[in-house]
C-alpha cells in the first residue's frame, strides 16, 4: 500500500543528522517525493540520504534572481502590467526564480523547478545534477545524430538527471524523468570529464541522453577545459532555454542539435508540456550565432505527422535559417507512455523528406531506419552521394575539404 506523504517525511526525518537538523530536512525535501512506482522502505531512507548528501555538496547555480538580490528587475518575474513603475508588490523573503531555461520556474524554498535538478535551498538557487553522471558512454557522432559535422568521430557522451520537458514519447525516460538522488552516482569534477574523453582520444564531448540545459553550469565548466586539450563540445537539446545562458553555449560550444519536436503550440503543450515559441527562439539565435546547427524532426504518428504541420516546420526552416541547416526526420518507436502508437510508416518519413527537398532544404534526412538511402549525404548540385552510412557509421566520405570531390560544389558542415 502507497504510504502517505506523512510517513514519508518521517523516513526522511530519520536522515536528519546528515542536514544539521531535521526542520531544514522537512523544508528541504518537501519537494523530493520518490517517483511514482518507486520502491519504498528501506530503498527510500537510502533516497533520502543521498539526497542530503547532494544538496549539501550542490553549488550555487548561475541564471537565477531574488526579490532580495538589489540588482533584480521586476520584468525579470512579472508582466509589464505588473512590473510598471508606481506598481506595488508584496513578496515573501526566500522566493527564487530561475532563469534558465523557459519554464520560468518561481521557487519557494524546498522546491524544485520542473527539471526536478534546480533547488531553493535557503534563498538561493542550487544545482543539484551539477557533477552528478548518471550515464557515460562513447558514441559516434552519428548517433546524436550529427551528419555534418566531423563525420566518423568518437563522442564522448554523458548525462545527469532531469529535464525541464514531459514528452510522453521519450526513449530515456529513466534518466530525463527522475531526481538527481534517484541515481547512485559519485561527484564527477569537470577536469574527470575531460581527461576521460582525452584517454579514449575521442576529439568530442557530447552532452545528451537528458536535457543538459539542466546542468548547464557543468556543461560550460567541461566544454572549457575541454577546449584547451583541443577537444570539441556539442550539446543535444531540446532549445527550451532562455537567450543568456544560451549565448554563453554558443559561445562555448562547437555543435548544437536541437529537437524540433513539431511545429505547433498544442502538440508542445499536449505531449511535451512546454511551448513551441521559446524553440524557435532558440533556434534563431543559434543560427545567427554562427554555431553549426542541424535540426530533429521526431515523426509521431497521428501526433506530429500531417502535412500541413511537416510543411509548416520545412517553410519556417527555410525562411529563418536558410537551405543548408540539416534537417532530420526521425522514427518514432513505441516508448515511455506512448506504448499504444505504432512505429512511424516508412512512408511518412520518406514524405517528409520529400517534402523538404522539393521546397529546397539541401540536406534532409531519414532517421532511426538503418539503411535507408534516406541515411547518406548527397551532393546538392551533382547529386552524387558524398557520404554513405551504415547505421550510425561513416562507410564512404567523398567529402573533401569542405566540397564534393566529384563537382567541387561546397558542402555545408565542419569536416575537420
């Protein structure tokens, strides 16, 4: 039988010792309720306890504002109706919001923003996920997927806990779902990270799997020292983040993927509980930043996949961000609550692709289907595959300092 939040926040009590007192453990982890069909007993004292551990350790996170710091602008948390001069406003002591990404989350302290890895403890903003890997793996840059930029590379690829979305079709879940306590993990500092991805000789360090914009503050602090030892950072993402801590990315990172998970306010609001307005926002200011962009297009069926949105997302493409931005459309596969949906059609993806190449995106693909000729890289003037691939590997690269080796026409990405 599911306990009451009551009994609950008596096993966390039992932890109190490693808080410095059992109030600040009640107002801490008012927040941190294990997540629905966790284990109970035994497994949640030992949730707890971690979770003590890692607030304790968690640094004070960056993009956030307070009532009480004195630089703080009353737009930075209200509408202009409210923010006008004259205007009064009583607020509470201790209340944060943070300002990174678009959710706008205003805390109370205890609570966390919907990331689930941000935490206002004691009036200020904490980083929770900061130095915490829940997954480490090497990948090849296909994977993530990146087609155009150093084709054939090693990624050094890791993740933390949390995400600031809901998206029902999500394949890691496990990860992007839970708190930072959920996952026993050491503190990993950032010159660990590198020095890793150094040993391995991989020339990329990929933060993914969950949304990295939750640890942001980690990401910058890896990708910087990376930089020094000559290796390159991209970041996969799902662009819901506001234009300060997005300018620091793109001024840090050499790569950015962005999901676009589909071109309408209500499938975001409906299957991924954001908003579409704050991705293209972002988008655009990647693309003005001059980082290499290439765009995901994951085609739900009955979701995301009619032709008036499909021609809707290639037209935006083409209008904000020109021809040579890559463009994947990528296959669904039945996950996390949307087991009921079948596998995207073949065909629809094929559609889709069509779609964009007739309306003039140079560099359109097909996703998630191994071996599709829909996977390769054609020449947007000769026509001629430049680069074959093989599942997530580069078997053929005719790609020669930056251009066709068959016509010379320059092709679009980073190739060394």
């Amino acid at each position: 039988m599911k306990p009451s939040r009551r009994t609950f926040l008596k096993s966390v009590l039992s932890c109190a010792p490693a808080l410095a007192g059992a109030g600040a453990a009640l107002r801490w982890v008012r927040c941190a309720e294990p997540p629905a069909g966790a284990a109970r007993g035994p497994a949640d004292r030992e949730t707890a306890k971690r979770l003590a551990e890692i607030i304790q350790a968690a640094p004070k996170a960056r993009f956030w504002t307070s009532v009480e710091n004195p630089e703080t602008k009353c737009a930075d948390c209200h509408a202009p109706d409210i923010s006008a001069p004259g205007t009064g406003f009583s607020h509470k002591k201790g209340i944060v919001k943070c300002l990174l990404c678009a959710q706008g989350c205003i805390l109370r302290e205890g609570e966390r923003g919907k990331c689930r890895a941000r935490m206002n403890v004691s009036g200020e903003l904490r980083s929770l996920s900061y130095g915490r890997l829940v997954s480490v793996h090497v990948d090849p840059i296909e994977k993530k997927p990146f087609y155009h930029f150093l084709p054939g590379a090693d990624a050094f690829s890791i993740a933390t806990a949390g995400c600031p979305l809901r998206c029902k079709f999500c394949q890691n879940w496990q990860i992007s779902q839970a708190n930072p306590e959920d996952h026993p993990a050491r503190f990993t500092r950032p010159e660990e990270v590198v020095d890793a991805a150094s040993s391995r000789r991989s020339p990329v360090i990929a933060f993914t799997y969950n949304e990295p914009t939750v640890f942001t503050e980690y990401l910058l602090d890896i990708a910087r020292l990376g930089a020094k030892k000559g290796i390159r950072s991209v970041l996969i993402s799902c662009g819901f983040m506001r234009e300060e801590p997005l300018k620091e990315m793109c001024e840090t990172l050499a790569a950015i993927k962005i999901d676009l998970k589909g071109y309408s306010e209500d499938f975001y609001r409906d299957v991924s509980g954001a908003a579409l307005e704050p991705v293209l926002r972002s988008i655009r200011q990647i693309h003005k930043s001059g980082v290499h962009l290439e765009l995901v297009n994951l085609v739900v069926p009955t979701l995301n996949d009619s032709d008036s949105m499909l021609k809707g997302l290639v037209d935006w493409v083409l209008g904000e961000l020109g021809p040579d931005v890559p463009l994947h459309f990528t296959r669904f596969h039945p996950d996390y609550q949307l087991l009921n949906l079948p596998p995207t059609p073949i065909s629809t993806l094929e559609k889709a692709r069509e779609i964009a190449l007739e309306k003039g995106v140079r560099y359109a693909f097909v996703g998630n289907v191994p071996g599709h000729p829909g996977n390769h890289t054609y020449c947007p003037s000769c026509k001629k595959r430049v680069i074959a691939r093989t599942n997530f590997f580069v078997v053929e690269n005719r790609v020669k300092d930056g251009k066709c080796s068959y016509c010379g026409t320059k092709i679009a990405g980073v190739w060394s």
